[in-house]
C-alpha cells in the first residue's frame, strides 16, 4: 500500500546531546542496597549520564537544536514556533521554548512549553505539525524535548535512580510535499495519576514556608504500575494509529519506543510481533531520559543509518499522568553520509 500524507509536514533534521559524565551500576550500587545484576535482570540499564552542576536544561536544548537545524539546513529565521517538552527545565516559568527561542535568535512567532512527562516528544511533534497543517505561515517548528532527571530524583532511591538520566534532542519540522506525518493516535487512562510524580514545588505542597522534605521534593515512582499501564495501552494506541493511517503494524518499516527500560521494550515488541531488528533501543546504555528519549533514539538511530527514506516509521511513548501516544511518519531525510555537517 502506498500512502502519502496530504500536507507533507516531515522532520527535516534531527539532533541530540549528552552529558560526558556517565554513573554505571557499579558506582551507582554503592548508594543502593542491590547488586549491578539485578539492576540489568530487571531495566538491562548498564549506565545513566548525569549532567555537571554547572549545566542547564536550556544549554542541553540549544545545543540538541542547532544540531537539528544544520541537519535540515535552516537557520533561525526561518523558524516560527518552538515547542519544548519537558518537566525538568530551568525555571517553573518563563518557559524553556522562550529561552530556546532567545538563545537562537529565532525573531516572533511562538512558543510554548509542554508537559506530558515522557510522552511529551511525541506529543509535541504532533501538536506542531497540527499548527502547521493548519497555518500555512509557520514555515517550520523546532520541537525539543529535554530532561535533567538528576535534579528531581534521588539517588539513593532504588525505584527511581536505577533508570533516571539527562539529556536533550531535537527535531525540526519542514514541509515535506509526498512524506511526513500521517497520522496520530492517543489515550489517557488517569486511574494511576498518583503513581509517578513530583509534589513539591506545586501549589499543594508549595515551596515557601517549608524545609527540603525528601519524601515530596523528589521524583516518587511505582514501577510496577507503570509497566501494566505500558504494556496495556501502549500496543493499542500504536495498532489505533497504524488504523488511522491505513496501514497494519507488519506494514512498519521501523518503531521507536521511549526509552524507559529493556525489558518493557523487548516484552512490547514480542507482544506486537515486531522483529527486534526493527527497532532501536538506547536505554541500556545512556538510561530514561524522559522527554527527551525519543528525541535522542531517534537522532541516533537516524545517525546510524537505520532511517531509510519513505520508510514507515512509528514512534511511541507513555507519560506519567498515564498518558500514552503514536504517531506514524512516512520519513522525509537521507541517510547521513560521510562529511555531513550534522555531526
């Protein structure tokens, strides 16, 4: 079956960036009442990267989109709207994307932040290629999506700082006349709102008036509701989309999960029936990134060669909250050859 998506809104260019200081089991053990092994039984997590003191969330940004906008070959002028996904920015607000969007030199246009925890990427590309569908002056759309994990968790918390890394990827946005987006699909199922979440600092338990409280200053998370959640939404929102595009899952050229843990990936792709070979999976060596896990798995796997052109690629992810999505793209850019500027 051949299908062309009717308003040709593609990603043009990808980009990513990581912090040069990993934390592998070994070290991360030593705060941790289990063992390296059991750590990759259960995630198959080796290392996480963890951002300097010194760095920032909006720094990580900046460099992921410059990265993205040589690969598409715009400059700032040529962008009209910035979308940041994340939980884990500079500041409560302003928000991230006007930072992006003065660090750049990006000149009107708009902004925005969006929070859909690690669904936010995939959320945000189809929030922008929505905008873009429907207003013919938005030449093209940054969307960013970017964690520094290691600001909101506890390391001395099994449950959260065995996966938890920092990082930042990119995407830019372009009209892409016969490829881009086809289609996307979502789904909520809030039952277990409370099961991964960050209290302090909302306005129920507000920062002013109280001492640092551990128990609600950092990430508090259950695993084990978020792998049920994942494993029983997250194939149907992926089949939904596929549906509404007017293809079946085994029409799929490629399918980039977000990066939470191995072992989810690997269970989602035999309950898919997906061959292994058609997917990349970084989680094992750089950790969940959060917001920025599909953005960095799919700038890598771009990177490496295993993006081909008008190839039927799905990305999917699931968030906190819980919220789940897919979106199916008909891929727009070449391979990367030898001497690209991207790199």
């Amino acid at each position: 079956m051949s299908f062309l998506p009717p308003c040709g809104i593609g990603i043009i260019g990808v980009g990513h960036r990581l912090p040069t200081i990993t934390e592998d089991n070994e070290a991360l053990c030593r705060k941790l009442n289990v063992t390296p092994e059991w750590i990759i039984e259960k995630t198959g997590i080796k290392r996480r990267y963890i951002a300097g003191l010194a760095e920032t969330a909006s720094q990580y940004s900046l460099d992921a989109a410059l990265k993205a906008m040589r690969c598409s070959g715009i400059v700032a002028e040529d962008i009209d709207l910035v979308i940041a996904c994340t939980f884990s920015a500079d500041y409560t607000f302003p928000p991230l994307s006007a930072k992006v969007h003065n660090d750049l030199g990006v000149r009107g246009g708009q902004i925005f932040d969006l929070q859909a925890n690690c669904g936010g990427f995939v959320s945000g590309l189809t929030v922008a290629s929505d905008r873009m569908r429907n207003d013919a002056a938005i030449r093209n759309a940054l969307v960013v999506g970017v964690e520094f994990n290691s600001r909101v968790i506890d390391r001395s918390d099994v449950n959260s700082a065995i996966y938890h890394s920092d990082g930042a990827g990119a995407a830019v946005l372009g009209r892409t006349p016969g490829a881009g987006i086809i289609a996307s699909a979502f789904h909520t199922d809030s039952s277990d709102y409370e099961s991964v979440r960050l209290r302090g600092g909302g306005s129920s338990f507000p920062m002013n008036g109280r001492l640092f409280d551990v128990s609600v200053d950092m990430m508090e998370l259950n695993g084990l509701a978020t792998w049920k959640q994942a494993i029983t939404h997250l194939p149907a929102v992926i089949r939904s989309a596929f549906a509404k595009a007017g293809f079946t899952c085994a029409e799929a050229d490629f399918i980039i999960f977000h990066q939470a843990n191995l072992r989810l990936i690997e269970f989602l792709m035999r309950k898919m029936k997906f061959d292994l070979a058609k997917t990349y999976m970084n989680v094992q060596e750089i950790g969940n990134t959060g917001a920025a896990s599909v953005a960095i798995a799919l700038s890598e796997a771009w990177e490496q060669g295993l993006l081909k052109k008008d190839g039927l690629l799905a990305l999917a992810a699931v968030g906190a909250g819980f919220n789940f999505g897919a979106s199916i793209w008909r891929w727009a850019i070449d391979p990367p050859r030898e001497g690209d500027l991207c790199f």
